[in-house]
C-alpha cells in the first residue's frame, strides 16, 4: 500500500528528485549550520558577555538543543493537519528573526533565550524534511535517500567551523548569526519557491486533542519504532557530547588552534563518506544488516579508544584514527535507524517524526550536555560517553528485534516511477 502510495505522489511531483532531496538536505543543515558555525566564536561570546566557567559556553549550543525539542513536539501534529509547506515557513521565519535578534544580545541570558527561540523555529526543518521522505519514500527506498540525506547534510560540518573561523579573522562573533540569517533565508526563498505539497490528503488529521494524543500512542505504542528511537538518540547523544566538547578538545588540549576547523570538517567529511556508501549498500544489504554490523563496530571502537584513554594521554594521530572510525560507524547507523523507526508509521508521518525527534534531541542533547560537563582536561569522559551509550543502544535494538540481529524483514522496494524518471 505505501508503495502504491509513493508511486501515486510522485507522479504528481513537480521537481526533480535529487533537487528533493537537495531541499530536504539543506532545511536539516540548518541545524548543523546553528550549531557547528558558533564553533570557533565559542571562547569570544565567553569573553565578551562575561561567562567566566568554559563550561557555561557550552550552554549557546545547549540553549539550541532545548528549544528545539520543545518545538519538534508540535509541528508534527500541525503539518498531519495543515501540510508538510505551512509550519516549515512559520518555523523557518522565527529560525532567521532570532538569529537576526543574536546579532544584537546585549546579555548572555538574552543570546541564550534568543537561541532557544531559534531551536523552537529550526524544530519544524527536522520534523517536516523527514516527513517529506517519508511521505515520497518506504523500507530501503527511505534508508537510500536519508542516506544521501545525510550525505550532504554533512558538509554543513566541513565548511560551518571554516566559515564562523573566517567571519572571526574578519569581524566579531556578532556576524555569525547574521551569516546564520542570510543562508537560513536563502533555503526558505527554495523551498517556499519549488517545494511542492507532499502529504497524502487522506492522511490529514484533526488538531484536537484527543487526534493529537491517540496518534503519540500509536507511535510510542510500536515496539520497532520505540525501541530504534531510543537507539538512536543514545547514539546522537554521544554525537552531541562531542560537539559540546570539541573546542576544547582540539584547542585545550591538542592545541589545533586556527587548525581546529579543518581536523572537525575531515572528522566530518568521513560521515559523508560513510553515508554515500551507506546508500549504494542499503538495497542489497538492507538497512539492518548494515546499522547492526555498524553499532557493533562503534562499541569496538569506542571501548578501546577509553581504555587507550585510562592508560595515559592519547595521542592526536590516535585520537583522530579512533574518532575517525566511531564517526564512519556513526553514518551506517543515524540514517538507517531513522527509516526503520519511521517505515510502520507511514500514514501519521509528521506526529511520528515529532515524538521521534523530540527524544533524539532531548534525549541526546541532554545526554551530550552531561557528557560535555564531565570534561576534565582528558579525553576519557567523552570515551566513557561513547561506549556507554552504544552499549545502551545494542540493548534497545534488541529489545526492539526481540533478541535477534542482522535479521532483514522485507525485499527491497522497487524504486517509485519519479525515482526512475530522474
């Protein structure tokens, strides 16, 4: 039925598909962009806005997290009612007027309210991209595109920490939100302009409470659905720890300097790699093969980086090999854990790609804050923060699988008609 349905929608789709999958990259790279731009500007808003514990600097990236998982609540609901097209817009707008609003914080209390306001607004690009795919796309189909999804995302990465150290050389950290407003702006003008309607109009759905309520139980209801969710977020958790952490581990105390932005973009640009192959192997494999053989190799990883870590300083070189290897796990694992999460809760995308990245980025933020605010001068807290919640995430998707790995559970989907016409 679902695959009827994509067959159906794309038909009538009006764009091509790799520009779909390019709009649907860039509203997710704007999260990417919020955070990994500010990066490099990190030890400046310290200085100037008088934050005098390193570790509260931490909290501009915090801040983000939290509105933004306040917000993934309810666009869901929202875009199941009134289209995937209105919500995005309203979102994408608070998004640029509060990073218009950060240029002028005159408080770090204002920058970090002001960036709860743009997570609440960058909220709808999560929740809205991937219930586009889902409204286009099932089984392996879905996991091929995230994939390639994911692919581009990931060079927000590479050139985010380059383009905030480039705005530093130049001028104050003031201009990285107004960098940040005038690409968020440039997306919204694309896909206000070309980014059709994708939702089902039989999968509309009422706004009342009682809709709204019985389709979060649905969802929360679905073992599979639950249970990779909450793999996934452990393992964006550690992500996320990361990234809280990065300027003081490449600064603090590897000492990269001006450097740092490079070694962040090639850590990142490995993801990339990882998630192109990831979506030429996902047809032939499947998504479960692949992610599985992935957490487990992450766990490896990150259990020999702790106790590389335990035993006395870990060099660069090893420290770069190690998170290199965890990072390239990583891109088998987010995409294809995300489609197998969203392929039962086709017909309520939208509430399903709310309640779903609401616990990625509560959870993993959360669990990133924590692990940020371990940092002690060593890299063995964000080790431990690693290999602990894959641990937890490989008991999630057993429990989710009912004990079994590796196990695929469907064929391939056949590629919809717009996917063979482009």
């Amino acid at each position: 039925m679902d695959q009827q349905r994509n067959v159906q929608t794309s038909g009538a789709f009006a764009i091509p598909r790799w520009e779909f999958i390019a709009i649907c990259a860039g509203l997710m790279a704007l999260n990417a962009l919020a955070i990994d731009i500010m990066l490099p500007g990190l030890q400046e808003i310290g200085a100037t806005l008088g934050v005098t514990n390193e570790n509260h600097r931490q909290y501009v990236i915090s801040a983000y997290f939290g509105g933004m998982a306040a917000g993934l609540l309810f666009y869901g609901p929202l875009s199941d009612r009134f289209g995937r097209r209105p919500p995005l817009m309203f979102g994408l707008s608070v998004y640029i007027l509060a990073a218009i609003g950060a240029v002028f914080a005159p408080t770090f209390e204002w920058l970090l309210a002001l960036r709860v306001i743009q997570g609440i607004g960058a909220a709808s690009t999560r929740v809205i991209a991937v219930s586009m795919v889902r409204d286009r796309f099932g089984g392996r189909a879905m996991a091929e595109v995230m994939s390639l999804i994911f692919m581009v995302f990931m060079i927000i990465p590479v050139l985010a920490p380059n383009i905030g150290q480039l705005v530093m050389l130049f001028s104050t950290w003031h201009m990285i939100f107004a960098v940040m407003a005038t690409i968020a702006l440039a997306i919204a003008i694309w896909a206000f302009v070309r980014m059709p309607e994708t939702q089902h109009p039989e999968d509309r759905r009422s706004i009342e409470l009682r809709s709204i309520l019985q389709g979060f139980g649905i969802v929360l209801s679905n073992r599979v659905s639950l249970g990779y969710t909450i793999a996934s977020t452990t393992v964006f958790g550690a992500l996320f720890g990361f990234i809280n952490s990065a300027q003081q581990v490449y600064v603090g105390i590897y000492h990269l300097g001006v450097w740092f932005p490079i070694v962040f973009a090639a850590i990142a640009g490995m993801m990339a790699v990882s998630s192109f192959l990831n979506s030429r192997l996902v047809g032939k494999f499947g998504m479960r093969r692949l992610s599985h053989s992935a957490l487990i190799g992450f766990i490896i990883v990150s259990s020999i980086w702790l106790v590389w870590s335990l035993t006395g300083p870990v060099p660069l070189p090893v420290f770069i090999v190690l998170f290199a290897a965890a990072m390239f796990q990583f891109g088998w694992i987010g995409s294809n854990f995300n489609a197998i999460a969203m392929e039962p809760l086709g017909h309520i995308a939208g509430t399903a790609a709310s309640i779903q990245g609401f616990m990625q980025t509560l959870g993993g933020g959360l669990i990133g804050a924590f692990v940020g605010q371990q940092f002690d001068g060593t890299v063995t807290p964000l080790a431990a923060g690693f290999a602990g919640v894959g641990l937890v995430g490989l008991v999630m998707v057993l429990i989710a699988e009912r004990g079994k790995l590796f196990q695929p559970h469907s064929a391939p989907l056949a590629q919809s008609s717009a996917m063979q016409a482009h």
